[in-house]
C-alpha cells in the first residue's frame, strides 16, 4: 500500500489494531461481540475520542477480512487515496 501501518498501538487509553500514523488512518478489526449494544456504544464514544485527535477511524468485521479480503484492501487504499 504504500504507508507503514503499526499493529496494537497504543493511542491514549486506546489499543487501535491497526493505524498508519502518518496518515491518520486507523483500521479496527471487530469480533462478534462488538455486535452487542454496550459494546457497540463504547464503540461509537472510541471513534468520536480518536476523530477528535485527528485519526480517521475504519472498521471492518472479521468476516469481512477473512472472506472478502480483496473489498477490504481496496477500501482501505480508497480511504488512504482520500487522505493523502
């Protein structure tokens, strides 16, 4: 891709799967139970704390990544394009 993306960052009281610091991009990979409704909100309150330092949040299931892997490269080279 390009970019140089680090796994299980910390970014203050947040461990992001996934960000390219030099973009601002950070890809967070969701299991199942992100699906139940308090993780779900907790959820929503990470990304606005991390768009509000100026990271741009994408998310993905683990479905997705393991079953359309090729959808999820191309959205995230068409996120990082809309970055750069």
């Amino acid at each position: 891709m390009g970019v140089e993306f680090r796994r299980q960052y910390v970014i203050g009281d947040y461990i992001a799967d996934f960000v390219c610091l030099d973009e601002g991009l950070i890809i967070e990979v969701d299991g199942a139970y992100h699906a139940e409704r308090d993780q779900h909100d907790d959820d929503m309150v990470r990304t606005a704390n991390l768009e509000q330092i100026g990271f741009k949040i994408i998310r993905f299931r683990n479905e997705e990544v393991l079953m359309n892997v090729e959808k999820v490269l191309e959205s995230i080279n068409n996120e990082l394009k809309k970055l750069q």
